[in-house]
C-alpha cells in the first residue's frame, strides 16, 4: 500500500498551490511507475480495456489482482505490476512513458496528489458527513517538485481530467463509504463476488443481468433496459444501484412484486425461528436455576 511517510501531513483545499511538472526530458521519468500500488476504480476498468480492445473479465484476469479492505471486507483491485526487478507498471514504456496515457488510471491523474475521502457521522442529525480534502506526496526520488510551473490543485485536477474521472466514480467512492451491512450481516463470499463483478467486470455484469434470472426477480423498466443495453456507462450507474441494494443502503431496484413477498415471508419466518430459540434458551435457563 502506499507508504504514508512520503504523504505531508498537511490537508489542503482545492485552492491550495503546487508547484510541480512532469514530462519525458526529467531524470527521474516513470520512476513513479515503479513499485507502486495503483488502485483502480470502476470507472478505470471500463476506460482501459476499452483502450485495449478486450473484455472487462479479460483485462481484470490478465492485469489486476484484487484485496479484501480490512473494515468492510469487500474487494479493492490494483494494477499487476511486472516481475521485474523494478516492478513497473504493465503500460509503460522506458522511452515514451504510459502507453494508455489518455485512459491512466485516475490515481495515476492526480500524482502527486493525493485525494482523501474521511467518513465522519453528524451529531445533530446522525447522519454521515464526506469530508474530502488533498494531500502531497511527495518522493525523494521525483524531481518534478524543482520544476517552475504552479498550479492549484482544482487547476491540477483539470489538467489531468482527475475531476472527470471523479464524477464518474462519486457515486461508487460514496458506497465504499458505506463501512456496516444492516443488521450486523456479514459481507460473505457470495457477496464478495457480486460485489467485484458490479464493481469491476462491466462485461460479467451485463451477462449476469441479461442472461440470468436477474430480470425475473428484479423489476427494471424498459426504459432502463434500454440505456444499460449498449451504454457502458449507463450500465455502470445500473450497476451501482445494485451495489446499494446487494449491501443494503438503499432500496434503488425494486424486487418483482411476488419476489418482495417471498422475501418479506422467509424473513418473518428468520425472526420467528430466531423468537423461538430465544425463548427456549430462556427456558433452559430458567430450568437450571431450579436445579
């Protein structure tokens, strides 16, 4: 993961300077693609493999690797860095740098920049609050920082195209916000699955929503049907919608009618069960004290 001792800890805004420049005639060109983690988002997958010309399922087999976030236990995926003695990046070229530079990664947009996100509740209405704010990262090899161009960090972001890839992904980031599944319900590997394939396999997603049981159980209009058909990035929107309800934040796709009362039975039944077992152990209890 990244290594924090390069971060200066001080939080800025979007109004706050930097000076700094990249470009091939500096020494120290695509160090910082070398041993480096490079988290990607969905948004990322789909612009890449694209650039690439193969499937999402493709692409994420071929050049990621994933791993379970400690809090929620659900699936983040990186870049597979080469084994070489560096460890660069996949796509990039010792003389002419990223190969796929017009589709990077977002994380490799904002360099050196880091973008936080901290997750906070609200005392006066428990609610929870998305504190957003930058960092510098700021490596001893990179000689960019010795360069005369300032910016601030929002002309940065546009610069880059970071704001484009952001807007894409708001709505994504704003679910791995999301640290607890209702009730204390465990995020199983069933779960864990369903989460990487809506989050990342864009291709395996429309396979599971139209060649699956998929439109039996959940209602979706024909107008929807028809944007996520063909629209990558519709789909994508779609997708997160079923990442709300897979974890339960938001009911944002409607269960077929007798699929809801299926569902609404098993679960007063769950209670029921869990009622009388309640009950019998309180009866045990009771029984022992008597003895």
């Amino acid at each position: 993961m990244q290594d924090t001792r390069n971060i200066i800890k001080e939080k800025l805004t979007p109004d706050s300077k930097l000076t700094f420049k990249c470009h091939p005639g500096i020494a120290c060109f695509n160090k910082c693609c070398t041993s480096i983690d490079i988290l990607l988002t969905p948004y990322d997958v789909i612009r890449i493999k694209n650039r690439l010309g193969i499937s999402s399922t493709e692409f994420l087999a071929k050049y990621t690797y994933s791993v379970l976030e400690k809090k929620t236990s659900q699936p983040m995926i990186y870049m597979q860095l080469l084994e070489e003695e560096t460890h660069p990046c996949p796509f990039v070229d010792v003389d002419r740098g990223c190969i796929i530079y017009d589709d990077r990664p977002a994380a490799c947009r904002y360099y050196p920049v880091g973008q936080v996100t901290h997750r906070r509740m609200d005392d006066k209405n428990e609610t929870p609050i998305h504190d957003e704010f930058y960092v510098i990262v700021k490596e001893d090899y990179c000689l960019g920082f010795q360069e005369d161009k300032t910016w601030t960090i929002e002309e940065w972001r546009e610069n880059q195209e970071a704001d484009y890839c952001d807007e894409m992904n708001r709505e994504w980031k704003n679910i791995m916000m999301k640290q607890d599944l209702p009730r204390g319900e465990e995020f199983d590997q069933k779960r864990q699955t369903m989460f990487y394939i809506a989050s990342y396999d864009i291709d395996g997603f429309r396979q599971f929503v139209f060649e699956s049981r998929f439109l039996e159980i959940f209602d979706v209009d024909a107008v929807t049907l028809e944007r996520i058909r063909d629209d990558e990035i519709e789909l994508m929107r779609f997708s997160f919608r079923y990442l709300k309800y897979l974890l339960g934040i938001h009911e944002e796709i409607d269960l077929k009618p007798h699929v809801a009362e299926k569902q609404k039975q098993q679960a007063l039944d769950r209670l029921a069960q869990k009622e009388a077992e309640m009950v019998a152990r309180l009866a045990e209890a009771e029984a022992k004290k008597h003895e």
